[in-house]
C-alpha cells in the first residue's frame, strides 16, 4: 500500500484502488450506462445530469477535497491487468475523536459481479482504514433482499448487527437496511441476521 499527501494507492493481488481522475471519465460513464439497470434498484436514485461530464468533474474534485481533508477515502478499483475500471469503493463520514469509524459504501460494474473483485477491495479498504488510518470500526449498510451484498460484507468479517427503518432513499424510495459492522479489535464472535 502507497500513501502520499498527493498521492493515495492500495494495491491488492488484481486490482489498483485509487482515487477518481477526469482522465476516467468516459470508462465511468460507459460502466455506469452500461450496468444502469444492474445498479439502480440498490442505489439512490441517480439524478438528470449523473451520467455527465460536469458531474463527474464535480465528484473529481469532491473526491480530492475529501482524502486531503480526511473526510473519505473514494476509490475507483482499476484492474492491473488491462486497466480496466470495474467498479468503486469509498470509506465516507469518517469520524475522529471517539469514534474513530467511518461507512463503507461500494458498487460493482455488472460484467465484473461475482469475480470476487469487491471482496478484494473491501478486505484491502478496511485493512488500509485499521492500520494507516487507525480507525476502530468500519460500518456498512445493505437492503435486506440484497444477498450478494449481504454475503460480501460477511465473508470479509463484517457482523450483523441490526436493522435501521428508512435509513436511505433507494430508487426513490425510503427503504429499510440491514446494518454491518467489522472492529479492529472484534471480540464478538459469530452474529447472525436475521
């Protein structure tokens, strides 16, 4: 793992996690269009201007602002191999002082689902938060019908930790999620959803 005041990069086996740049625009742009049916029923709903180049220009620079600032950690997963974007990864509201926590929010491109590309990420992001960034707990929410981001969340050490009514609007609608939590120091043993 590389860590610069300019320059933030995580390596893992397959894939370069790194933050956005305007040079990844249209490789975005084409994901997104692309796995727009594939992504919109477990995310806010997208607005008129998601897909443009001034939006994407927006979150290039809300992305710098928040990693100089320590706010959030928004990652593109770029694959070594061709470098290829495959999906994305941000650690967001990350809280200092007592809490020292932060909120794991992540997507995937419908072509690269199920290759074990986020698992990856998410393992190598929650590594990288517990030991460079030295927070204690990592949180991360789900629709309850969401199996693949259920299973994720668990195989990588997350644990079930209960349900929040109306916690995010999801494809215009203000839907109830599960919630997952992984500890640096996690003495829970095994927890079940329900």
């Amino acid at each position: 793992m590389l860590l610069s005041k300019r320059k933030l990069k995580i390596e893992t086996e397959r894939l370069t996690l790194r933050p956005p740049t305007h040079s990844d625009f249209r490789a975005w742009a084409a994901l997104r269009r692309d796995s727009c049916e594939f992504l919109t029923r477990w995310e806010p709903a997208w607005s008129s201007d998601h897909l443009t180049r001034k939006a994407f220009t927006n979150r290039v620079y809300w992305a710098q602002r928040s990693v100089s600032s320590g706010s959030a950690l928004p990652l593109f997963l770029i694959r070594r191999a061709d470098e290829t974007l495959v999906g994305a990864i941000t650690l967001d509201n990350i809280r200092r002082g007592p809490a020292q926590a932060g909120t794991l929010g992540y997507w995937v491109g419908e072509p690269f689902a199920r290759h074990g590309f986020m698992r990856e990420a998410a393992v190598a992001v929650v590594h990288h938060a517990f030991t460079r960034l030295d927070l204690s707990r990592i949180e991360a929410a789900c629709l309850p019908e969401n199996k693949a981001s259920r299973g994720l969340l668990e195989a990588t050490g997350f644990k079930y930790e209960g349900v929040a009514q109306s916690y995010l609007q999801i494809d215009g609608r203000w839907r109830t999620h599960v919630l997952y939590a992984a500890l640096r120091s996690d003495r829970r043993g095994r927890t079940e959803a329900g």
